[in-house]
C-alpha cells in the first residue's frame, strides 16, 4: 500500500490516502457521490415540507447554511449501515439533523 495511513471522517476506519486532503475512506466516497442526485425538493415532494425531526415546517426557500435551510436526513445513518435508497431519506432542518448526528433517531 502507498499513502499515509489515515481515518475516514464518516466511517472512523482506518484507510491509506494518497492525498492528505482527502478525508474519507473509498466506501464513503462512493456513498457520497450516489446521494448527491437527490435533492431535499424531491424528498419534500414526496412527505411535504414538514420536519420529520422537530414537526415545525421547513421553508424551502431558505439557503444553505442556514439552521433552517432543508437537509436530507438518513433515518439510519449511513455510518451505521444506512443506505441511500429513498426509503430511508427524510427532510429535516439543519440545525435538526446536525442535533441528530448519527444517532438512529432525534
């Protein structure tokens, strides 16, 4: 193996980069990459625009980074096993999903 023997910021396994500014194991990567065709407008066309963390309405026009911007909850985390098939997205506020981290439920 060639590289410098790092941690994956998702996973905490240990893995061998490359580049030191790479931060994520080549699983997490993957995983990343595949989510980031759906959008939380999908996801709130499907549930509506309610919070499935705090029930309070999420404002869609809000931008990231804002503690009330829309964001893509995992019901289960994807650093637990989660997968990133739609059944297990649900739309959350920022603030409400980063509270949750990787816990399984808020």
């Amino acid at each position: 193996m060639c590289g410098a023997r790092t941690i994956c910021d998702v996973c905490n396994l240990a893995f061998y980069a490359m580049d030191m500014r790479r931060v994520a194991c080549d699983r997490c990567m993957e995983s990343r990459s595949r989510h980031h065709h759906v959008k939380a407008a999908d996801i709130a066309e499907r549930d509506g625009t309610d919070c499935a963390l705090c029930g309070e309405e999420i404002d869609m026009t809000i931008p990231w980074p804002h503690a009330k911007s829309a964001t893509i909850d995992h019901i289960i985390p994807w650093t637990r096993g989660g997968t990133h098939a739609l059944e297990n997205m649900q739309l959350a506020h920022s603030r409400c999903n980063i509270r949750k981290g990787n816990k399984l439920s808020a």
